[in-house]
C-alpha cells in the first residue's frame, strides 16, 4: 500500500483499500483480512485508524468482526459493496464528470467508441 493523500482522511482511504481487495477478489468472503495490527504496522499509522476504518466497513455490512478472531469479508459483501460504491459514483462523482465532458465539449458517444478500439 502506497502513500496517503492529502483530500480525505487516512481511516476512509485504508477503508477504500480493503474495498478494492473485495471487490476485485483478493479478498474473498468468507476470508479473514489482515489484522489491525498488522496493517498498522505495515502503512505505520495508529492502530484506531486502522479500527475506524474496518468499523466503517462493518456499518455497511460488508465485514464482520469475529470477537478473538478477526475481521472477515462477510457472505454477498461483494454485490453489497458493488451497489454501494455504484450509488456513490452516481451521485457523488458522475455529475461532475458530465459537467466537465459538457465544459469540454466531449462527445460520450465519441469517447465509447475511442476507448472500446484501444483496448
């Protein structure tokens, strides 16, 4: 794991992580995830920053605490996290995006059809 940035708080970015490790399968349900201390130790940060984060992550019932155990990924956090993080794009990011395809001038019908010939 890579630097923090600046924009958002360091709980919310390690949150995003663990996120992208379900979501892109790494982390599989059913799976334990790294512990607090361990991923304090490795991003050095303080271990209620770490705490914070997956207890952000257990709000949206995407990982449960098992209590002398660990945190795991919890059964359908995957479709849970999908549908959440879609909601959060939709109103959060895409209207600014669009705002600024209309700023610029870009044709979304162009930019499919570009990018679908350079992959």
């Amino acid at each position: 794991m890579s630097q923090f940035n600046d924009t958002q708080p360091i709980f919310l970015q390690i949150g995003e992580r663990i996120a992208e490790m379900i979501l892109n399968k790494s982390a599989r349900e059913g799976e334990a995830l790294p512990s607090v201390r361990q991923i304090s130790a490795d991003l050095s940060v303080n271990p209620l920053t770490v705490t914070r984060a997956y207890q952000s992550l257990v709000d949206l019932g995407i990982v449960e605490s098992r209590r002398g155990m660990g945190m795991f990924v919890q059964e359908g956090a995957r479709e849970r996290l999908l549908t959440h993080e879609r909601e959060k794009f939709l109103t959060d990011e895409w209207p600014r995006i669009r705002a600024r395809m209309a700023a610029l001038e870009l044709d979304p019908a162009k930019l499919m059809s570009e990018g679908s010939t350079n992959e």
